[in-house]
C-alpha cells in the first residue's frame, strides 16, 4: 500500500474485525505464553539486523522531518522525539522484558461463590477485546503499545504520527511477524496510516472497546467529542498548589519550582497558585525562585501588593478571570490570594480540572482536610504534583492518565485494559426454582 | 411547588451544585456514621405516623392511576408496581438494615507504597460524587437508591415516574428530615419532578458523575445518546442458549422454560435456541415444553424439518434474518440450527447484546471452551440465563446490570457507585530529585 491510499471506512472495519477475531489466539495463550511473546518481541529488537532495518527506515523519516523542519512545517521538539537510536531499542527491549515478568492479569478468579451446592459462580478478569490507540510522534510507542495489549490478550488498532509512518511501519511489521512466528494471527495488531482513518474507527463502538488518544489536550478533547467508544486520556490538567499558613518558605519554593518549571508541558504541571495570608513568607520565596526560572507571573491585586518590595516585582502583570481557568503549559504561573483553607477548597472545586492538588503546610490537621475533601484523582501534601505518574507511582507500564472517575483514576497501569467475566457452572439449576418459599441461596464463599 | 412548575436548566444547575456540596456532608462521615443514617431511615420508615403519611399520599397516586387506566392511558401493570403497602414498606426497612450492616466500602486504603522514605502514597476508596438516577414507576426505588447514596457518600438527584410524584415526594421528604435530624445537610438528596428536568440534568456533566437509567431499552438508549455523563444502565439483553451435542433433553427443557418464560420482559431472558445436529434430541424436548407453555416458535428450515412430527408443528412460522437480532421481551423465541461449537460461537459473536449466553452439554471440553471464549458479561454452563442479577449472585443491593465492560460489568452492586482518589504525603520531595543518576524510588509496599 502506498502512503499516499485511505481506506474507507468499510475496510477499517474489516480490519477491526479481523483483529477482533485475530486477539483471541492472543487472548486464549495463559499467562507464560504471553510472556513468550513479549521475551520474543524484545529478542527481534535486540537482533542486529533487524534493528539495522528499523534504524534505516527511522532515518527515511528522520531525513522527511528535518526538511519539514527546514522549511519551518515541524517543530524541532517533534523531529528529537522521531529518532530512534540503539539506546532508545534498548530501553524498549528491557521494558518488554520487565512486563514479561509482571505479575499476570488474566485468569485467575477474583471471586468464587458457591450460589448453592453444585452452582458455581466465579468472577474472572479477562480482556477488554480491542484497544484503538492514537499516539504522538513517538516511533517507540509502537512496540510499548504492543506489549501492553499482548500482555493483557487485547487486540490492537495503532495510529501513529503521519512523521513517523515508515518507523511505525517496520516496527509493526516486526511485531506481526513475532506474532506469526508463535502461531499467532499477526492480525491482531494493526497500523493505521491516514489521518482520516481515525474516524472510520471512531465510529466502530461494535468492535473497538477502549480508545486510547495521547496528545494535546485539544486532540484529545476531539476524540472523546467524536466516538461512542470509551475514551482513556486526560484532556485537561489544571493543577493548583496551595500555600496555607505555616507553609515554609523553602521547602514551597523547592515544590512550586519542580511542579512549574520542571516540564511545562506535563498535565501534572502547575498552573495556579494559591496562598493564605498567613503564608506570605513561603509566598515570597516561591515568587523569587520562579522568577529566577524565568516564570511568568499573573497576580491578584493582593498578590502584587504583598510582592511589591520583590527585585523584579516590575514585571508582574495582572491576573483577569480567564487566568483562573488557563492550562498554559508554559512557563507562565497565576497566583491568588485567597482568605484561608475553605476558600482554597472552593476555588480548586470551582477551576481544577481533577487531576492533581497540593498544599504545603506544616499544619497537619489543615492538610488532612485538604487530602480529605478535595476531589481530584491526586490530593498531595508536601510533594510536587509532578509525581502524578505511573512509574513514579511504581506502577510499571503506563498506559495513560484518567481524569475521568470510572474504571481508573490517575496513572493507569495495565490492570486499565482488562475486564471481568461472571462465569456460572450449573448441573441444570434453573431460577426459578429459588426465592421466598422455594430454595434459598447458598451464597458460599470458595478460596 | 405545584405539580406543574417546570425549573428551567439554570434552577436544575442549581440543585446539582447544592447536592454536591451537600454530599461532602455525607461523605465526611465514617461508615458508622453512614451505618447510623441508614438504620435512622429504616426507623423513620418503620414509624406508624409516618407510615400513615406515606400510604395516603400513594393513595392519592393510586387513585389518579386507577382513573388513567380506567380511560385506557395507563398498564395494569404499571398501576399494579406504584402501590405501596406495610409488607413492601417492612421490606424497604430490612434492605435499609442490612445495607447499614454490609461492610464498608470507603476509607480504608486498597494500597499503601513508600514511594521513597517520608514519600507515602495511598489509593483510597471514596464516593463519586453526585448520581443522578432516572427511574421507573415504583416509589419504593426512592428508599433504596437513597440507601445506596447514603452507604457509598454520594449525593443523589432522583427522578421517578409522574405517576408517583406524591408518593416519591413523601418518601423524600422523609429521606431529607433523616439527615437534617442528624446534623447532615438535606440537599444531598433531591427529587426532579419534571419530564424537562431529566433532559436539564443530562447536561450537567461537570456536576454528576454517574447517570443511572432505569426503564426501557429504549429509555436507557435515548439517556445514553443525550448526556456526555457516563451512564449505568443496559439498553439491550439479547441472550442466547445454545443446545451442543450431548445436551440432557430434560435439563435443556427445564432451562429453555425458566429462561424465556419465567419473565419474559427481563433483560436476562432469552430470545434465541442454537441447537447443534447433535442434540435433536433435546431441541425437540425443549420446543414441546416452550410450546406447552405458549411460547411462539420462529424457527429456520432445518429446524422446522427436524419437528415436523411434534405435535403443534404447524404453529411454527419461519425465522427472518431479523428474528435473530430482535430482543422479542415476550413470549417470543427464535431457534437456529448451527453446524456446531464454532458456528454458535460466531452466531453470538455476531447477535449477542455481551449480557448472558448460556450452553447446555454434557460435554465438558466443550463447555469450557464455550466459558472460555464468549464474550459477554455472564457465560453459564448447564444453568439458566436468569441468573444473571444482583440478587441471585449474591452481590447485596443491586445498582443495576451493566452491558458495558469498563468500571463495572453484569450485575453492580454498591462498589459500582465508588471510585478511588491517590493520596500522596511528603516533605518537600520534588520529582526531579528522581531519576537515572539520582535518587531512586523505593516501592515498597506497606500493609
């Protein structure tokens, strides 16, 4: 197929469908055959020819993108995380094999109840069915991706980024064929390669049953707006962090510095900081410190006022209402005075976008309040808001973030791609023979 | 307010954001305290006057009813399930005390990990937020979903079926004086009266969190496809049993009646035989048994030829395309003969709603393999599709039955209406301190 061919949207249900059927071989393996498929996986990786052909057509799209670059159509942030090195593979390789070691998901029951005697009811996790993945420029969220929905029996629909089209290709192909190579129908991972294929599959709420969009916020907000399909992906991240009384001075400027300045860009980054006025002095060494990082200020009249005698206090602007519900993803900081605790609270009630919140206080019986009554998929005290993360979280692999407070919440870890089954093992037992007056449940619990 | 005044969308925003608030009241308390509300509700339900209050304004209800049915505008049925009595009443306070008795779902941490010394994350169960529930004609719902909401610290905005608003309003009412007596803010619980009101509520996904729709199919559809809130309910139970070779035709008889004729309106019934060529025998078992029961038999050709001779035969009409993909909710079934094990699973694959498919066979391989790769919230072996419910699986209060397969599947119980926050406590730790060549997280769990 040449680059240039869209299918419609009937052969990208075909597609879904074959992949469908084709992730039950991976879904039927038990838990060591799929980890023989991940350790061979990261053997193909490892292979020096391979990797030599993975390298080459990298660096078609490596050459593709610096003209882009040239021609200032692509960001040079975007061309660095095209390039695929022996580092990068390596790393791969080692990620692979640490999830063929993870803990397995599948099979074992997480219940079993005896309704009555020979009526056994079990309750078995099992695989969602089809993930459709929709990824960045990344080449190396192929076999990331891959891994994950092996590991968890799950067919997968992959769309990368348009840039990284020839590195994706060679690294699909090379998981197909690991795939094929086991006696696996390779079809239950596959690429799609046009922009407009994306929708096709947003439309397939019958055969797709988890999206999974990574990328701006934006991006992310068009996907859940377009599809029926459960979508896992954050599109907002407005994070606060909240300066209260007896907050000290060095340790909030050590905090409010890695959550701002650490990545920008991150959605656990962030964007607004509160103080009470009894925090003044932690205040003043957070504005000094990220004036120093070269963070733009947005302030409340109370705020300027308070930081009127601060070196540099010249270049404060002044925060409008808009400031209070701004994702910037920059270096650029709004900061609000507000009367205490509960006015705090009811600020990030009000603009927080339920990701992640943080006080720094040394008053324990204030910060407890905050952990108990914010509602947000994170509620820190004294840490960064940057360690809203599954690794740091130490949930291995991440396969993304959820605002959203169904299924998972947070960093979600593999354990996000898989359902449950209610399995019931009968000799004939109809139900009617059960309820007031007739037989009643046993309801035995079973180890 | 009279029975005629509509709130406008605004008015409703306001309820919303008042229960929510309100909620926190709920969910500050421990499970003891929640415990304490609900048996103060059971007693509230147990009290004579009051008891005397709640029968007259069903009275009134019922009344208005009778008059709708007399002029044809309302079901017997539907009349029949808005009546309220000491007996229903005594039952409403039983759930309530053995909900108050159930364990408790919120608080205690379900992991606890060192990220690093003094780093201290914890994932701790909490409610969602705000439910909104839309329910059918039977005012006793309004107890119980109330009962949920209280166990599991969720506020709750109910709407039931015009033809109980008195009733549903003194129930309420009640519900409402239960909390305030204890200190807690009545707002957590308010009842929409009007039809406009639901569609006002279905645009607050920023205020609930959770739609739950009881009804018809096509109510729970139309909820689904007007609301961004993620909604509990299942649309569809098109459920089959399939007959494989080797299927006992006294057992598979006994099955096929409790599974389509014990209540034939239920979600867990079945609309469509599969019977393998290997289990003649049973099919005609199972049709002489439906047919005595006045099932009406659509049948394909090869199963019409196979009956021929039973008596009744002629009352068998043939199966269209349509047949198979239509949930009949009445005394309706379609029969197939497949070629075997694979064209039934294919069958399901295909047609099934992923609600409850059963098997009927001697033949254990079969059967496991059946379990083991049907896709659907239940899959039974030798058992009948009506068990599929809350009840019957022993899972306490049912919230509702979900087709869906993230968050919850099959029957809910009360873990459905709970989702989890990740608490983290530090001192001063920021994440760029972690990292290749600098310190290392620990991950260590902790009990």
């Amino acid at each position: 197929m040449s680059t240039n061919d869209v299918r419609d949207p009937g052969d990208i249900r075909a597609v879904a469908i074959r992949a469908r059927r084709a992730g039950r071989t991976l879904a039927a393996l038990d838990g060591r055959g799929r980890a023989g498929v991940l350790s061979a996986l990261a053997d193909a990786l490892a292979d020096a020819g391979r990797r030599a052909a993975l390298l080459a057509a990298n660096a078609r799209d490596m050459a593709r993108a610096r003209e882009e670059e040239a021609r200032g159509k692509l960001d040079s942030a975007r061309v660095r995380r095209l390039a695929l090195s022996a580092g990068k593979l390596d790393a791969l390789c080692d990620g692979l094999r640490q999830l063929a070691a993870a803990p397995e998901l599948l099979g074992a029951p997480t219940l079993r109840r005896a309704l009555d005697d020979g009526l056994l009811l079990e309750r078995v996790p099992c695989p969602l069915g089809t993930l459709g993945v929709v990824f960045e420029a990344r080449p190396d969220a192929v076999p990331q991706i891959a891994g994950l929905a092996i590991k968890t029996g799950n067919a997968l629909l992959l769309k990368g980024g348009r840039e990284a089209l020839e590195s994706n290709r060679a690294l699909t192909a090379l998981t197909r064929e690991v795939l094929a190579a086991r006696g696996l129908d390779p079809d239950a991972i596959a690429l799609l390669e046009q922009r407009e294929e994306i929708a096709a599959m947003l439309e397939l709420d019958d055969c797709i049953d988890l999206v999974i969009a990574r990328g701006s916020g934006s991006f992310v907000q068009y996907v859940q707006r377009s599809t029926k399909i459960p979508v896992l992906g954050h599109a907002e991240g407005l994070c606060h962090l909240y300066l209260h009384d007896d907050a000290a001075p060095e340790l909030a400027a050590r905090i409010a510095v890695d959550a701002k300045c650490s990545y920008p860009a991150a959605c656990n980054a962030i964007e607004t900081l509160l103080w009470a006025p009894g925090a003044s002095a932690a205040l003043e060494a957070c504005a000094r410190a990220l004036l120093a990082e070269g963070v733009a200020l947005r302030v409340c009249p109370q705020t300027r006022a308070a930081l009127a005698s601060l070196p540099g206090a010249d270049a404060l602007t002044p925060a409008s209402a808009e400031d209070w519900r701004t994702e910037y993803g920059a270096l650029v900081l709004s900061i609000r005075q507000v009367a205490g605790l509960d006015a705090a609270l009811e600020h990030i009630e009000q603009h927080g976008s339920r990701h992640t919140e943080a006080i720094v206080t040394a008053d324990d019986a204030a910060a407890e309040r905050f952990l108990a009554e914010v509602d947000a998929a994170g509620v820190f005290h004294n840490a960064s808001t940057r360690f809203a993360d599954g690794y740091r979280y130490g949930l291995g692999a991440e396969v993304g973030i959820s605002t959203g407070k169904l299924h998972a919440r947070g960093p979600v870890g593999v354990e996000g791609l898989v359902t449950y089954r209610w399995l019931l093992r009968g000799h004939g037992q109809v139900a009617s023979d059960y309820g007031p007056g007739k037989r009643a449940f046993l309801h035995r619990e079973l180890p």
